[in-house]
C-alpha cells in the first residue's frame, strides 16, 4: 500500500501552509488516501490544520484518523469539526495515580494509552466530552466490558433518532409549500426522497426556511463577502441538510456537499411567441424563396421566347413569299375564278363592301405576333385563362401546349399548398433554439451568478437578474425578455397564468439549453453523505423518484399545452387578399390617371386628332 510521511516544522503555519506543504496534501487526497496517522504534538497547530484541511478539502473528511489527544481542539470553535470528521481515534497515556491504575501498570508493565472518539450522532452541547473505545498496553487491547471491538465502526448507519435541522426553499418540483392553520406543511419530490432516507438512517428532520428566503431565495454574494439565503445558511454549518433544487455545480460544491443526482432537470426559456403577424404573407407562403425565383425567371422569360419564335416564323414566312412572288397571285385569281363560277351559277353579281374611314387598314395579325400581346398571353395562362385563338404556325401551337402543361401544374401544386395553409391554423411564430435567441433582440433573465456564468458562455451576455419569477413572467408576456429555468417551473408558471393573452404570448423553447443534475444539499464535507448517496441509488432504480416527480407535476402538467385551433377560414387568414386587392386598386388607379394624362397632354395635342373620328387611327391621315 502507499504511504506518505509529511514532516511538518513547528514554525509552520498550518492555516496558511507554504507550497511544498500544500502541495503534498494534494497529492495525497488525489490518490485517495483512506487513513490519516496525525501526531502534531502542538495542538494549536493541529486545531488551525483541520479547520484549513476543511475550508479547502485538501484533506478527506471521510477518511480514518488516529491523532493524539489535546483538549485545544475541543474548544468551543473547533466543535463543528467534530460533526464532519468522525471517524477519528485520540490516543492519550493515562497518568492517574488511583491505586487502580498503578495496580495495572505494575503487573502489565508499561503505559496505558487511552483511545476514545467524538460522540457522534450525539450533538456536541457547550463541553466536548470524548467517548472512550479502548485501551492500549504492551501492544494489545485491554477491551473493557460491553466495548465496541471496532475503532473505526460506521456511525452513520443509525443516527438513533437525532433531530436534523433541514433548511428548504419552496421552489418547483422539489419542494412545495401549503399553509394549513396549525404548521407550514412541506411537500415535493426532495421532501418525499428526505424522508424516506430519514426512516431508513433513524433520523428526525425539522423543517425551516431562511429569515431572508422571500427576497434572497438561494442567496448571493455581497460586496463584503457575506453569502445570503440558503447558501449562506449552509456555508455557516447551520443547517445539515438543504432542500432545493440545487444543481450539481461546482459553484455550489464551494458551500456544500452535494449528493448523487437523483434526477436530471431540462433547462430552457419562457419566450414570447409571434411579435408580429405573417396572415399578410399568405399568398407567398405555398411556395419558397427558390421555387417563386423559379416561377418569376420562367414567367418573364417565356413572353420572349413566343416573340422570339414568332417573329422567326413571320421572317421565315416573308422570306419563302420572296423567292416565289407569282404564287400569292396565282392563289388570288383562282379564287376570283371560282368566285365568279360560283355566282354565275347562283346568278348573282359579285359585290365587294367598301371599308368604312374607320376601320383598321392594317390586316389581321396573329395572337403572338407583338411583344404586348406575348407578355399579356403568357401571363393569361399561368392564370389558366383560355386564349382567344389557336396560334397560326404549328411551332407555336406546339410550345403553347407545352406551356400550358406546365401552368397546370404549377397552379395545382400553388393550390394544393394554398387551400392547406387556409385550412391549417395560423403559424406560430417562436423561439426554438439558442441560435434563435442569441439572434433576437429580447433580452435574458435569470437567477444568481452561477446561471449568469453559464449562459455566458454559451454566447447568451445580455443577461438581467430576475429575483422574483411572477415579474418576469409578466415582462415575458410583454415580449421582450425571456425567463431562464427548468422546465417544470416554466409549465406551472404558463398553466396558472388566468389572462387568455398570457397564456397565447407564453412558449417554452424546445431545445434545452442544459440538462442539468440535481441533488439534495448536505452540510460541507459532511459524514452522512455516503449513506445518503446509497440509499439515493437505490431509491432511483427502485423507481420511486420518478413516481413522485409524475405526482408533484400532475397538478398542473395537463393543462400546459393551449387547445387545438379549429381548422376555419377567418378574416385574419385572408389579409394577404386584402393586401392584393390594394395593391391592385393602387396600381390600376396610378395605371388610369397615366393613361388620362397621356390622353390628355400627348393625344388630344395632336394636329391630326379629331374628336368626331376617334376610331380612326390619326397617326395613318395625312393633313
């Protein structure tokens, strides 16, 4: 086995050791030392050691110890020591001069040594008075009557009905509080845990809260060092255990000693949901940014390509006309002949009707032969609008029906997507992830230093300190501020809000910021806390914590989700039409007044305009 010896000089101030010394104590509680053989014969400088040894746990508490007997380390202030390190042995030599004892010493020979312990579980009231074990002489015990066998035995396997003084904070889901007319009734998941390790170790609990718990809650550090609330209570040794909702933090190892997590919390924020509505959007919402690109380029870009391919036909057709110029008047006098066969037969006269001043001189074009007509054409159809006519050449009647293929189906799909929005309820919109909150404007809140510490590492700095819940869950409701906690709290603080608003303002994030260990708080370097640990096991995988967390939020767990929305068509769901609709009132009035100027200053300026004539297109008379 590994063994250390540490010389330690007599001019060593042990509450305050130099490096080497220091360091050597380190290294020993690293490998795990099980036993301590202490023999400082100054017992001022033991006293300030130990009291050292607990501030910094360099040393292990929960080890043996063998030192010699000096009444300077039971004054008074060192008492609280002794509730911490109990597995210890002083050794002392008896020097009484009672006939008895120089009986013994003379058939013996040799010196008597005393070995006594710390009367734990028994509180130490005022004088510390040791309880004897044993003696030692010549190399063997000389057991006494009814004497325990064992220097070392386990004194925390039955604390023989000891009052423990439990400091609790009502906080959810470990502790609860009710106020009936006779006491302050407790309750909750650590409550139910305390209790069931109380009867197994043999202990009474008295259960209190701290003078300041309303306003300090766990408590924070002052300028002056000073700890409040509970941490407090604990960093003073009043209290043996704490009841809490402690998180198994390093921040809350410096006070106190925790135990083996008994369960695993989910750490997030209360939100606000949707800042602003997107009812207006709808229209754009069936598809995304990449599709409606898609549909814009082919919607722009298809009215060129019917120009393009129906000017390539005009140019084709003129340039056939060109190369034979005998065969349109060919056609035309077969015509008049068999015109003039058809009314002989009929014996009429042929008439050819004048055109009136008015009408078009120009001859009939086809559908797609102007760029108006191609844009105007193209946009009809994507809006399933029949076309007035079939195109002339079959290249154009071929693409058309290619491109009436694929207006069906996107107006299909838009409507599909569509009528599935209207139906849907309407988006909520929320905060969701921790990227999505550090990139909100919204600022954070949360309780203490330690959470502070935490969600500015994770990139969350714009943190507030919110001491009093019911407040910030107001200003959450506000819709600017999110509330940092777990997520049982966040379900009881949204399920008891009464206001219809709060309740449709208030979401819990998915995505948990942490999922944080919690224990049940023991007093610093405390000897219980290896009982307290097995019997904490034991009830985890018997189940039992699991069943009185269900119980402790069963109250108001049902009632956290909002209510289904029905599936209807109201008049919020239809503001995208509304906004269309004035989008196209404005854009056909300012088209009006342009077409009224345009009428006004640049057609009826015109010399050749006349008001009796307006079929007649002015820009073809001369004069």
């Amino acid at each position: 086995m590994s063994r250390f010896i540490v010389k330690i000089p007599t001019d060593e101030d042990t509450l305050n050791p130099r490096p080497s010394l220091l360091c050597n104590l380190q290294e020993i509680r690293k490998v795990g030392c099980g036993g301590y053989v202490m023999l400082l014969a100054n017992g001022i400088q033991m006293a300030r050691l130990l009291r050292f040894s607990d501030q910094t746990r360099t040393i292990d508490t929960r080890a043996r110890f063998i030192m010699l007997h000096d009444y300077r380390l039971f004054q008074p202030e060192m008492h609280y020591l002794w509730k911490r390190i109990v597995n210890v042995v002083f050794v002392r030599p008896l020097r009484n001069r009672r006939a008895l004892d120089r009986r013994i010493q003379s058939e013996h020979g040799g010196t008597v040594y005393e070995l006594s312990t710390v009367p734990f579980p028994i509180p130490l009231k005022g004088i510390f008075f040791s309880k004897i074990l044993n003696f030692w002489q010549n190399g063997k015990f000389r057991t006494l009557p009814n004497s325990r066998k064992a220097l070392f035995g386990d004194k925390t396997n039955d604390l023989q009905g000891q009052l423990m003084h439990v400091a609790v904070l009502e906080h959810t889901p470990a502790v609860f509080k009710s106020n009936v007319p006779a006491h302050t009734l407790y309750y909750g998941v650590e409550i139910e845990l305390l209790k069931a390790i109380a009867n197994v170790m043999h202990f009474r609990m008295s259960f209190y809260e701290t003078p300041d718990a309303e306003t300090e809650r766990w408590g924070v550090q002052q300028d002056n060092g000073k700890l409040t609330g509970l941490l407090g209570e604990m960093r003073e040794g009043r209290a043996d255990f704490a009841l809490a909702d402690l998180h198994h933090t390093q921040y809350h190892l410096a006070f106190m000693d925790l135990s083996t997590p008994y369960n695993t919390e989910c750490l997030t924020f209360l939100t606000p949901e949707a800042l602003s509505d997107n009812s207006w959007k709808t229209l754009i919402l069936p598809f995304n940014g990449e599709m409606w690109a898609g549909v814009l380029v082919s919607l722009f870009s298809v009215g060129f390509v019917f120009y393009a391919f129906s000017n390539i036909l005009a140019y084709m057709h003129r340039h056939e006309r060109a190369y034979r110029p005998d065969y349109d008047l060919l056609q035309r006098r077969r015509h008049r002949k068999q015109r003039r066969l058809i009314c002989a037969k009929l014996h009429m006269v042929p008439f050819k009707r004048r055109p009136e001043p008015w009408h078009d001189p120009l001859p009939a074009q086809d559908i797609f032969d102007t760029f108006s007509g191609c844009i105007l054409y193209t946009y009809s159809m994507l809006l399933l609008v029949s076309l007035p006519r079939i195109p002339a050449g079959w290249p154009l009647r071929v693409l058309t029906g290619c491109y009436w293929v694929y207006c069906l189906l996107l107006v299909v799909a838009y409507r599909a997507s569509f009528t599935a929005i209207l139906a849907n309820p309407v988006p909520r919109l929320t905060i969701d992830t921790l990227h999505d909150l550090a990139a909100s404007p919204i600022s954070c809140g949360a309780w203490g230093e330690q959470n502070r510490l935490f969600l500015s590492a994770i990139g969350i700095v714009k943190l507030e300190h919110a001491p009093n819940a019911e407040d910030a869950v107001e200003r959450v409701v506000e819709g600017m501020y999110a509330y940092y906690e777990n997520i049982y709290l966040l379900r009881e603080l949204r399920s008891t809000r009464k206001s219809e608003k709060a309740r449709q303002t208030l979401h819990i994030m998915q995505e948990c910021a942490v999922h944080m260990p919690v224990s049940i708080g023991l007093e610093k370097n405390s000897p219980l806390k290896p009982q307290v640990d097995r019997y904490v096991r034991a009830l985890i995988e018997g189940g039992l914590t699991g069943k009185w967390l269900s119980d402790a939020i069963e109250r108001f767990q049902s009632n956290v989700e909002l209510p289904p929305q029905e599936a209807t068509i109201d008049l919020k769901k239809m503001y995208a039409g509304l906004v269309a609709l004035a989008i196209g009132y404005s854009v056909s009035i300012m088209a009006l007044a342009a077409e009224k100027l345009y009428w006004r200053f640049v057609v009826e300026t015109n010399p050749a305009f006349d008001k009796y004539l307006l079929g007649l297109r002015f820009s073809t008379r001369r004069g």
